[in-house]
C-alpha cells in the first residue's frame, strides 16, 4: 500500500498493490497495522456505508459537527467518482480550501478524510458504488451539509450539466454560513 498526501497533508491517497492474473485480482483493501504505520493515525472504525449512484449524481458536501464528527475512508467498488474534501477547520492553515481526487474501480485507490471535512463526491461512470467507513455513527442531528456550488469554495467539478441533487443537498447552506 502506498500512502499519497494530497495538497491539504491531513487528506491522504491510498494506491493499494494488487496482484492480478488471467482469473482477476486481489488485494489488502484495509489493514489496521498498515493504516496506522502509514498515517501515524489509531482510528476505529464503527460504521460501514455503500451507495449506488447514477451518472451526474452529486452527494455532499456533508459532515457532522462534533462530537459526532467523523474520519472517513471511501473508495469505489464499481464505476468512477470525483470526490472531493473540504476542510472545515477553522484553526487549520488550508481552511475553506478543497482537494479532489478520481477514485474508480479501476485505481482502486482510497482517500482518507479526517474529522473537521466536509465531503462530497459526483458521479462520472453510468453507474457507481461507493463505499466508506466511518470513525462514528451516523447522527442526523449533528448532520450539516455545505451547497456544492458555494462561490467561495470554487469545486471545479468536473461536468457539463448540472448536476442531480436531492432536497437535503438542494437546501446546503453557504460555506460562510456553515463556518
């Protein structure tokens, strides 16, 4: 496993080794000794979540406030997405700016986004299935969600059309006003 880290350091790609022949492929997607010797991170893992999305959907940008907040590691399992984290922190050096990767089936690459980021991702692929593990529960009292076209954020998603939304996502509040 190699560990990335991105333009905002606390945001770090995973690009797993993967061993692969004519019958398919394997690899380690998660390994607790590898994650923490790489991260310098002990996190606990209490929540798995896996989505279906069609083409052009956007989810986020979510997060939960403390101390519900939670670390995220996603990847995708089928299809291709752009994912995007926005760090929330005030206190932090890079708060209010945004790092985007491509995660796919096909990299097969993982991002890990702390406590203290909004989350987001768009799907590019007809289809895609994207799974994460969370560091908390879900708890919907502590759920916030950040408009995805906020002008001070500046996202350069990576499409033509608008995008399609649901009503939570419709209603996100501005970056200023989430912050």
């Amino acid at each position: 496993m190699q560990a990335t880290r991105l333009a905002i350091p606390d945001v770090i790609l995973f690009t797993p080794k993967v061993f692969g022949d004519e019958r398919g492929f394997f690899f380690e997607s998660f390994n607790e000794r590898v994650f923490q010797e790489l991260t310098g991170l002990s996190v606990n893992f209490v929540q798995d979540n896996h989505s279906k999305s069609q083409k052009g959907v956007l989810r986020g940008l979510h997060y939960q406030l403390p101390p519900k907040a939670q670390g995220k590691l996603v990847r995708v399992v089928q299809g291709e997405v752009f994912d995007v984290a926005v760090d929330i922190r005030k206190s932090s050096p890079t708060f209010g700016k945004w790092v985007g990767e491509i995660l796919s089936a096909e990299n097969k690459q993982q991002m890990w986004i702390p406590e203290g980021f909004a989350h987001g991702f768009l799907t590019l692929s007809e289809t895609a299935e994207f799974l994460y593990k969370t560091t908390d529960y879900y708890a919907p009292e502590y759920e916030r969600c950040i408009v995805w076209n906020d002008a001070d954020l500046k996202i350069a998603w990576p499409f033509d059309d608008v995008p399609q939304l649901s009503n939570k996502d419709l209603l996100g509040a501005t970056f200023k006003d989430a912050c």
